[in-house]
C-alpha cells in the first residue's frame, strides 16, 4: 500500500513511518522538522488553503494515516481557534477528500473524549462528553471524520515511546527526571490505558489491511494510574522509585482539566482484529529495548538542522 502519514515528525508518525516503510511505501507529511529519514517526505502546512487536495492530488495515496494534531492540551487551552481548525476542521476536509477520491483512512482521536465520571470501563458505545479545549475539538474531529466518510477508521487512542525531540511522551516525561535523579510527580488519581507506540503502529496497519472501518478503542489492554505507570518505568530501568511523588491532578500546576478514568475497553478492537492487546509490561520492556538498541539517538538524528 501507498500510505501518507501525516504529522509523520510527531510521536507517533515518525514512530509508524520508520516501522512500516520496509512493508509499505510510507510518504510522510513534514514541516521541515525531519532530515535523512528512510521514507519519502513531503513538504505542507496542511492548514494552508488547498494543502490537503493538493497533497493527496500529488502523491495519490491508497491510505492516509492522519497523525497531525495539536496533541498538547494546555497548548489548545491557549490557542482554542488553532486547535479547532486543527483537530476539528482539517479531519472532517480531509476526510471529505479521501471519501472523494476513494483513498482509504484512519483518523487518529483520543481516550480522553470522556469525562472520566463512569464507574467502570469505556466501550465505543459510551457517549463522550470532553472536558477541555483539546478533547472537544478532538471529539468535533471524530464526528466531521465519520459524518464525512463512514467507512474511515477514527482511533481512539493512548500511546508512549520516544520522541524526535525526546520530550513528547509521558514515558520520556519519566526516564528524563529519573535519569537526570530529579524528582518529579506522578498522578495517583487518572487511570489510563497506555499502549507502546510501535504496538499501536501495528495495529493500525492491521485495521487498515482488515478492512475495518468506524469507531475503535485502540490502547492497550492494562489500566493503572500515571503514578504506578512511573514506577513502572523506574522499575523497568533501575531507577530511583522514591523520586516518583505520588499526588493528586488537582494539587499540580496543569490549566487544562484531565479526566480521572480513561480506562477504555479493547473488545471490539480484539474481537475484529482476532488479535490480544498488549498489556503495559510488554510496552515498558519493548520500550526500554529500544533505549539499550540506541533508538532515542537515532530519533534525534533524524532532527533537521537549520
Ligand atoms: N500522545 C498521546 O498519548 C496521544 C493520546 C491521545 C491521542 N493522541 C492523538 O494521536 C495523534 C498523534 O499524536 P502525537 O502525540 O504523535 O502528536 P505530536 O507528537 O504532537 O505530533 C503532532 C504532529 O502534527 C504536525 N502538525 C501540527 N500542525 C500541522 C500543520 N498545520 N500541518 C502539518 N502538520 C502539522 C506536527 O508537525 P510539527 O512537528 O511541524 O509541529 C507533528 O508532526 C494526534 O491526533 C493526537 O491527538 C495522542
């Protein structure tokens, strides 16, 4: 397959380009952050006017993995237009555009659409209801995406791995203040269900080669909390569990509110797929491989320089 990946810079683009290009012709959508990647790249601002038939016009993909986003959540409570334009208007045109055009898509969402009030696990029957700026321009984007093209995937999802510029993830948050022996905060009271990213760029590829389409859960099949998630990885590394203080969401300094149960249930996911979810444990061990290999360095080598 033909696949364009947007946001291929971003945790989980750059991660899926350089997991899936030996198997696919992988062409990433790129701002000029990346240089000397082992993919075709190609240069737009997808905000910019006809960028996405333009784009799509030029490479003719047969997929496209919609990564681009603005993923920081205090960053759409700041900017609440960029991200509406971002996580709402461009999936619902571009979704438009590939239905047109009869390219295959899989529209990347989040866990976080819920409010976190239920007592008990989240399936795609739950209604959402966000409680920010990102989660509902995130859920504004589910519902273009799937009004637009019904037959296009929109992923519901929770990821960790490394990062182009080693800071994006949750798991980066972690190995950065241990490995330095600072001390930093860990969340006793948001559950969630992380995946590892080289697992979700599987599975992703898999939805697409299955033919699926509408609303999945894609993240992994282990909740627990921010803070046991830290330990995890401390554990995982040998580092100092202790630096890890265990403290409330609402006692930080974060502006945007988080949901404290983003516990999502995997069933259609497994059952469609025929596949077991990865739980956390084998995302931290595949994790901390890829740190022994060198990866984080490699990530950073593929940085452009101005
Ligand atoms: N990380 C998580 O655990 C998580 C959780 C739930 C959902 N998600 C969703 O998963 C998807 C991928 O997230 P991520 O963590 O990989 O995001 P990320 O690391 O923040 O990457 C975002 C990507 O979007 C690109 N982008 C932003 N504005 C653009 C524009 N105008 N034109 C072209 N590209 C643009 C960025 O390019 P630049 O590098 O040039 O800025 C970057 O490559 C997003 O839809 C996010 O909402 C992520």
């Amino acid at each position: 397959m033909r696949i364009l990946v947007t946001g291929a810079s971003g945790l989980l683009g750059l991660n899926l380009s350089l997991l899936v290009y030996t198997m696919h012709e992988i062409i990433g959508v790129d701002r000029s952050q990346l240089g000397a990647v082992p993919f075709r790249l190609v240069n737009a601002d997808l905000l910019d006017p006809g960028a996405v038939d333009r784009v799509l016009g030029m490479i003719r993909p047969e997929a496209v993995i919609h990564c681009a986003a603005l993923a920081n959540l205090e960053a759409c409570e700041e900017n609440p237009a960029e991200a509406e334009r971002l996580n709402a208007d461009l999936p619902g045109e571009l979704a438009a555009s590939c239905a047109r055009n009869g390219i295959r898509l899989v529209h990347l969402s989040t866990d976080s659409v819920f409010d976190g009030t239920k007592n008990g696990i989240y399936t795609e029957a739950d209604l959402p209801n966000p409680p920010g700026v990102y989660s509902a321009t995130k859920l504004k984007g589910e519902q273009n995406v799937l009004s637009a093209y019904p037959e296009a995937i929109v992923a519901r999802v929770n990821f960790f791995g490394w990062s182009l510029g080693g800071k994006r993830s949750l798991s980066e948050f972690f190995y950065n203040h241990l490995s330095a022996g600072e001390a930093c905060n860990g969340f006793t009271d948001i559950w969630f269900c992380p995946l590892f990213v080289g697992d979700l760029a599987e599975i992703l590829v898999q939805m697409l080669e299955k033919c699926l389409s509408g609303l999945y859960h894609v993240v992994g099949s282990e909740a627990l909390t921010k803070y046991d998630f830290g330990l995890r990885i401390a554990r995982q590394f040998g580092f100092e569990e202790s630096l890890i203080h265990p403290i409330s969401v609402e006692a930080s300094n974060l502006t945007a509110r988080r949901s404290h149960n983003l516990r999502l249930s995997v069933h259609k996911l497994s059952t469609d797929l025929a596949l077991d979810i990865p739980g956390v444990s084998t995302g931290i061990a595949k994790f901390y491989t890829q740190f022994v290999q060198g990866y984080p360095q490699k990530m950073r080598s593929y940085q452009q320089i101005s």
